[in-house]
C-alpha cells in the first residue's frame, strides 16, 4: 500500500508514541518534502521531529505538478496542497490528512481519504492495537489538544464496537 502523509497526522502519531502504526500499516509512505520540512526540519523541539527524521521508511518526494495560485487563497497550507499534489500524481492506497479542508479537497478531487482516528482504527483492525488501546490512544490525542469532533469519536467507538 501506498500512501500519502500530511504532517498532522505524522504529529499525532508522535504526540502519542504510535507512529510506528504507519509502517506496520503501510509499505510505501511518501510526505512531500514541504510536510518533511515542517515536522522534521523545525528542530528537536517540534513533536515528532526526532521521530520523522530517524524514520527510515519515510520517502520524501516532491511532486512534479505545481500550481499557480497560492495554496493560502485556497484556504490550504503549502503542505496540504503539496500533499494533495503528489497524491493525485500517485494515486496512492490513501491520503493521510486531517484537516477538514484538506479532506474536503482530497475527496473532490476523489483521492482515498483517512485521518489520524482512521489510522488507529485500520491499526485495531490489524490486531496492533487492542480496543482498549485504540480507544486509549484518542483519548490521549484529544488530551494533547487534537481537535476531534464528536461525530468521529461516536463513528470510532461504534467501528471498534461493531468488531
């Protein structure tokens, strides 16, 4: 599987001491280098930054397609529309994003979607983490200041019960 990351999601995972999810999950994972640069080139103090820069299993590529409006009169950051690039370039398994814009984007150009609570429920499924841990990890995103909606919490609860 190939996939495309966001850098919030490569955070999350960070902040909670489970981006090693990624690759158990994925066998090919690409950030642009714009994503790469803002989660690991910001320097040790950055969450996740270590992590991301010893990450072996990272590709960091750049997408061959640009764009002439500027990605802010969009409403996206450089990072998410160079995501949003390189995904429609690649056609990956899925786009790892969780801003609300960047998704709303992402299915209009009708690239597969999942966020960071997609990526703890795909890591249930897999049996790396169990229910209690999955349900744990939330919790612990939303503590380090994730915003999640309820709807996706009530969504997460219900996959993980329906299993």
């Amino acid at each position: 599987m190939k996939d495309v990351v966001n850098a919030t999601p490569l955070i999350g995972l960070s902040l909670i001491n489970r981006l090693e999810l990624l690759p158990a999950l994925f066998e090919d994972i690409v950030v642009p280098r714009s994503v790469y640069e803002e989660v690991a080139g910001q320097g040790v103090s950055r969450v996740g930054a270590t992590e991301l820069a010893n990450a072996d299993w990272i590709q960091v590529e750049e997408p061959s397609e640009s764009t002439t409006i500027e990605p802010l009169l969009l409403g996206l950051d450089i990072g998410e529309l160079q995501v949003l690039l390189l995904a429609r370039e690649l056609q990956p398994d899925w786009v790892l994003v969780d801003e609300r814009l960047g998704r709303r984007v992402a299915r209009a150009l009708q690239l597969p979607v999942k966020g960071t609570v997609g990526v703890l429920l795909a890591a249930f499924h897999a049996n790396l983490l169990g229910k209690t841990e999955a349900l744990d990890a939330v919790q612990q995103l939303r503590e380090n200041g994730f915003r999640i909606s309820p709807t996706v919490i009530a969504w997460f609860e219900r996959e993980l019960e329906q299993s």
